[in-house]
C-alpha cells in the first residue's frame, strides 16, 4: 500500500516538474516566425540565422532593442518608425 502510494506521488511530482519546465521554455525561449523566410526564430535572437532578415531595430527615444513588429516600444511608448537601423 505504501509502495503504491509513492509511486503515484512519484509520477504526479515528475508530472508537474515538466509541465514547469514547459512553462518556464515558452516565457524564455518564446519563438516566432522570420518575416523574411517563415522559419521559426527565438525572440532573443537580433538576426534570422537561416536568412540574415534583421529581427530587432533600436528605439530612436531610450535605444532599447525592439522587435521589428512592434508599433510601439515596450520599453519607452515612443512610436516605431518603419526603417530599421
């Protein structure tokens, strides 16, 4: 009976470890797709490493790093201008 129940407390705390691994991968390593060539490109990433398609531009008021699809900056509220730099 105790064997048992360690088991399911054994399988329900492996359960919860990956599903918080999951959750902690997709706030860090949240990924989305190259404007230049459609692959999937990490949001950490400046350049698309399959098209070199620029990913990030810098904001003109607080020169934080952008992402070029962005209307505003996170950061300041200044509006995106459309050129990249």
């Amino acid at each position: 009976m105790i064997l048992l129940l360690l088991i399911i407390l054994g399988l329900l705390i492996w359960r919860l470890s990956g599903e918080l691994s999951w959750s902690r991968k997709t706030i860090d390593e949240a990924e989305y797709s190259c404007a230049g060539c459609g692959k999937q490109v990490n949001q950490a990433w400046g350049v698309c490493p399959y098209c070199q398609e620029r990913l990030t531009r810098t904001c003109s008021a607080c020169h934080q790093k952008t992402h070029l699809g962005h209307r505003y900056c996170p950061y300041c509220g200044q509006q995106s201008r459309q050129e990249t730099r």
